[in-house]
C-alpha cells in the first residue's frame, strides 16, 4: 500500500516560486515560458552489462522499498522569513510540511535551503500500527552549498552529520519535537555491492514491502534526471512500466501511450486491453482521462501488458528510452541467482582497486 503525501498541497504564485528558488539551488536553466522539471535523479532498469560495471566500479547497495519517491526541502521564506519544509513528488507538486531540519550547530536553529532524496514508506511494527518514515539515501543541497558534484559518499557523509544527526539528538532531547511531526526520518541501509546476497536475505524482514534492489555508485556526482549509474534491479516478472491511459473510445476501448517529450507530448504505443473483472470495475468507476497506470508485463496477454495500480503521483508516462531500457533488462532477465554469483568477483575487484593493483 502506498502512503499519501502529507501535508498542504502548494498553489500559485507560491509553487512557481518554490520550483525556481529549488531549481536556482541545482543550477539547472529557468525559463519564464515554462516550469522548471523535478529535479531528482531516476534509475535505469538493471540489464546483463551492468554486471561487468559493477566488477569495474565501486557501487553501494540497497532494498528498493515500495513507496513514493519525494524531495524534501527545508528552506525560509524570503517574504516572512520563516522556515518552511515541503515534500516535493515526481510531478514537482510541492506540499508543505511541518519537519524542520535542526541545524547541525545549533539544534534549536533549523536549515535551510538543503534538499535531499528519499523513499516515503509506510512501515507495519509488530504491534500492528502503520507508522510513515522517509528514508533517506541522498543530501544533494546542504544549507546553500551544492554537493550534486561531490561523489556519493560525500554526500552520504553530509547527510549523516549534517541533517540526521542534528535531528536525531533534538528528537532524543524534545519530546514534544518529535511528537509535532509528520513521520519519522530514517536513513536507507546500505551496503557494498558484494554484500548483496546479505540484501536479499534481510528483504523477508523489512516492514514495508519491496520490490528489488538498487545499486548506486559510490563515486559518480547526483544526476538530474536519467542517471546511468543507479541501476533498479527488479525479477523479471515484476518489471512495470508507467503509461498514460486515454479511453473509453466510441468502441468502448483503451489506449496507452509513452512520453517522447518536446512537442510529441505522449505517443501512442497501443491498445490496452482489460480482464472481465477490471473491465467491470471500470464500468461502474471509470478511472479519468489521463491517468498514469503502472503495469506489469505479462507476454501471454493481449497487448502484453496488464493493469498493476494507479500512480497519482506521476504526471507523464515513462519516456519511450526507460521503455526500451526496461525492455531490455525483461529480454536479459538477470535473476537473483546470476547477481548474487557475481558477488565474489565484484569483491575481488574492488579490493584490488584498494590496494592500487589494476586488473589487465
């Protein structure tokens, strides 16, 4: 199940602002003609060469939990001069929050102008209680400085002792802190990409649920949009692909399509077809023009590809290139089996690496 984004969703003139002040932050171009983009780093789909990258470079592994992707952004309003937190999703909707950051000077002062990635997850404790966490993998924007050209690893380090510490001492201390928020901020476990038989192990324990793993490399700099060295392995089976549904037509049918981008907008990739139950379903609650639907792939279907869930938090279908990407990495199908046996090799390398000897 997936969590809905607390908090109030941020209207005009107020999110132009926002955005601008957020893109300003990562150096990206701002245009008076149009909106600046999220800006967040996205996975490729993990196909049988990225094996050979994972022996070639240093990369940290992690679950990839089943949750919504976020920003988060401390900053200060520049008109009241308070601090204000907002979650910031993939259709670069902003809604503000109560979380602010305790500075890592001054636990009772808050940041601002750090942005950092995460994952928003409903965990399930033993009790029963559904509790919201966000975990955190990525510090990109730290009080003003950029860090998208530091390594990962910095970074990592910056959100350690700069934002989680400062918070989890002030949560420790106040009471009432902690009590005043909307969930809990965690850091996302990681481990060396060799330890990722250790991964899948400990995924039969997590207590929200998962769909793969995800590699990131420990040196590259933060990618806005598609980024080459953060790989989303999922099985083969569970590969989803995020298309705009359009439909019904005057015949009664569904169609789906793409994003290409530019002027194309969506292009139509096919038709899509519905089981007698869905089909029902949608009789009596029509879905919405519009709407992004993620689905998995099923090659005994008409079409191919089967109805898995609604996402409202995305507003443009997956780019024709993720299709093709996430296409390549079903026809691969690189199992659990075939990456955890490459998890002595990649050890052997990397620490060939460390001791400065290169393999020819």
């Amino acid at each position: 199940m997936l969590p809905d984004i607390p908090g109030r969703p941020v209207t005009e003139p107020q999110l132009r602002d926002l955005r601008v002040h957020v893109a300003t932050l990562f150096g990206m171009e701002v245009s008076d003609r149009r909106d600046p983009r999220f800006p967040g780093a996205q996975p490729v789909s993990f196909n049988k060469s990225h094996l050979s990258l994972l022996q070639e470079e240093n990369f940290f592994v992690s679950e990839k939990a089943d949750g919504i992707r976020c920003l988060l952004v401390a900053t200060r309003d520049a008109r009241t001069g308070k601090y204000d937190t907002f979650l910031v999703d993939r259709k670069n909707s902003y809604y503000q929050i109560h979380m602010p950051l305790p500075h890592p000077e001054n636990i009772h002062a808050y940041q601002r102008d750090t942005v950092l990635d995460g994952e928003l997850v409903l965990d399930v404790e033993e009790d029963g209680r559904h509790v919201l966490k966000f975990y955190l993998f990525d510090c990109m924007i730290s009080m003003g400085t950029s860090l998208i050209e530091k390594p990962f690893n910095k970074r990592l380090g910056r959100l350690t002792e700069h934002v989680l510490k400062p918070y989890d001492r002030r949560y420790r201390e106040d009471r009432g802190f902690g009590e005043s928020l909307p969930f809990k901020l965690k850091l996302k476990p990681l481990q060396l990409a060799y330890h990722v038989g250790q991964v899948f192990e400990d995924i039969p324990k997590l207590k929200h649920k998962n769909d793969g793993v995800i590699f990131t490399s420990q040196e590259a700099p933060y990618t806005i949009g598609t980024c080459q060295k953060m790989l989303k392995w999922k099985p083969s089976e569970e590969n989803t692909v995020d298309f705009k549904l359009e439909g019904p037509d005057i015949d009664g049918k569904y169609w789906i399509y793409l994003w290409r981008g530019g002027r194309e907008g969506h292009v139509l990739h096919g038709e899509f077809h519905l089981d007698q139950e869905l089909a029902e379903e949608w009789e009596r609650y029509p879905p919405g023009y519009g709407k992004i639907i993620e689905c998995r792939y099923d090659p005994e279907w008409p079409g191919e590809w089967r109805f898995s869930r609604f996402r409202n938090d995305k507003e443009n279908a997956n780019h024709e290139t993720v299709y093709m990407s996430i296409m390549d990495s079903i026809r691969d199908n690189v199992d659990q089996e075939t990456i955890v046996s490459h998890a002595g090799v990649i050890r052997e390398q990397w620490k060939m690496r460390e001791s400065g000897v290169r393999h020819l």
